[in-house]
C-alpha cells in the first residue's frame, strides 16, 4: 500500500525520570510499524538514564529535547505546535501501545472531520500480578464527560482538526488536564467513536502522578466541577473527602459478606446526606480519589 494512503500520525511523549519504563514506550510506538509516523519526545531534564535511552531510538524519532518546562501540559502543547500529522495523540512515558493501535487508528478516523477516537486500556499493577480492563462502551453510556472522566487518555486520539477547534491543555493543570480538554471538544460539539478495541497499557505504579499528588488533584477536580456547574458531584467530592475512610469500611464489609449488590443502599442508610445522589457517581468520584 502507497504511503500516501496512511494518514500522518503524531505521538508526543512527555517525561521526565522515568528511565525505568521510557524504552517500552518508545519500542511499543516505534514496532507498531506504522510507514507514517512523526514521533515527538519532550522531556523536562531528566537526570536519570533517560536520555541515554532516548539517544539509543532517536533515528526513529522525529525530533526530541531534554530541557527544563512548565510541566506536563506546556510540555504537550510544544510538542503538538511543533506537530504536522493529521491525528494526535500523546502517550506517557510510563503508558504503551498496544500492538495494530495506529493502524487501527488510523482506519477509523476521518481527518477531514473534526473527531476523537476513544478505546479500552488495561490497567497494570507495579509488582502485582493481577491487571484488568476498562469497559468504555459501558461508561460512556452512564456518565456525562463533565461527570467523570471515563476517557482514557493513552486510548484516545483525535484529528488535528479537533486539536485546532478545542485548543490547546490548559498547562496550569497538572492532573486533570485531559479530562478539561476533553470536557470542553465534548461542549463544542466534537463527536467521539467508542471502540471496545484495547489500545494500550496504563501503568500504576508508586511514582505514577495521579497516585502522588492526590491532594493537588482533588483540588483541580474540585476546580472542573465548579467551573463546569456540577454542584451536585462537587457536593459529594467534599462529603466523601470527610467520610471515605468510614465508606471505604463499610465496602469492604459488603464485600466480605456477599453483599456487593445491597451496598448502594447500605451507604446511604448509614449515610443519608448522599440519599439524594446518584451511586453511580458516588462510587465513581469515590474510585477517583485513588
């Protein structure tokens, strides 16, 4: 097949000392053999043997720099200015593909519309053996992106024609960044295609951001809810903030009991001021606060 009839892909990978896991990034971009492919790493000065790594692919990569940023964000944004394919996407540099990602990627998406393409992840323990998957079609017939944020992001591509409409991230967040982009293509009317496909692996390990700094995160939740007028997921965010220890107690006892299918009643027995609320998002802003 002539080159021409694969549409321009381009992978940003922002890091910064993460030379444990940055090589099964970049070989998982790299072995997906797509003929098309504009690969961009930004890196924020690490000081681990990552560059050392970087330097050993770097005839694969379409440009790379090691330098001091503002964060994840601004990384990501200078990467995607510099950015000339026709489908974006950007991939950690702890998170990988799944082999035939791009591939398949690139056979759903029209760039010449404004669309995202949205698929499943499977979720892997640091030295745990066990690891499990997401079920997007499910999710995304349940929430409201301004709900939860059910996208994942290493899943998620969309065309430079979305990329261009919604704006850049917003680099004054630092977790929730994607969720905000992702919220506001959704507000200004860009569809997305839900796929089931598995489109790569997301690390979860004891360095990983969102496990780190869980205050900062709440509070830039906190920030979207306001922002987005969730009163109402705002005011179970700051209730389970007091009483997630007493809940995640009384889950735990469920479970132990057999009684996961009684456990939304059970909470909201013994915690009425979230009588009125939907469990769906209880149980969801709860899982959040990981």
């Amino acid at each position: 097949m002539a080159m021409l009839s694969y549409p321009k892909i381009t992978v940003v990978t922002p890091s910064y000392n993460q030379g444990q896991f940055i090589e099964d990034t970049i070989l998982s971009v790299i072995m997906q053999g797509y003929p098309n492919l504009e690969y961009i790493i930004l890196d924020g000065g690490s000081t681990d043997n990552t560059i050392e790594i970087i330097k050993k692919y770097e005839q694969h990569i379409s440009f790379w720099q090691s330098a001091p940023d503002e964060g994840q964000g601004d990384a990501i944004n200078k990467g995607f200015k510099k950015a000339t394919g026709d489908i974006l996407c950007w991939l950690n540099s702890d998170d990988f593909f799944m082999p035939g990602t791009l591939n398949f990627v690139a056979q759903m998406l029209n760039c010449n519309e404004e669309k995202i393409i949205a698929g499943n992840c499977f979720h892997f323990k640091e030295n745990d053996a066990h690891s499990y998957g997401s079920n997007l079609i499910a999710a995304q017939a349940t929430y409201d992106i301004t709900d939860f944020d059910f996208y994942i992001q290493p899943s998620t591509f969309w065309t430079k024609k979305a990329w261009e409409k919604t704006g850049t991230l917003n680099p004054e967040l630092h977790y929730c960044l994607d969720w905000d982009w992702f919220i506001r293509a959704n507000q200004l009317g860009i569809k997305t295609i839900f796929t089931n496909k598995y489109l790569s692996g997301y690390r979860l390990h004891e360095a990983h951001k969102s496990l780190t700094g869980a205050n900062k995160r709440i509070l830039e939740m906190q920030n979207i809810y306001r922002q987005y007028n969730k009163k109402d997921n705002l005011d179970v965010l700051n209730y389970l903030l007091l009483k997630k220890k007493k809940i995640n107690k009384v889950l735990s006892i469920c479970t132990s009991l057999g009684l996961q299918k009684q456990e939304h009643i059970i909470v909201k027995l013994l915690f009425p001021t979230l009588i009125k609320y939907r469990w769906r998002n209880i149980s969801q802003i709860l899982y959040s606060l990981y």
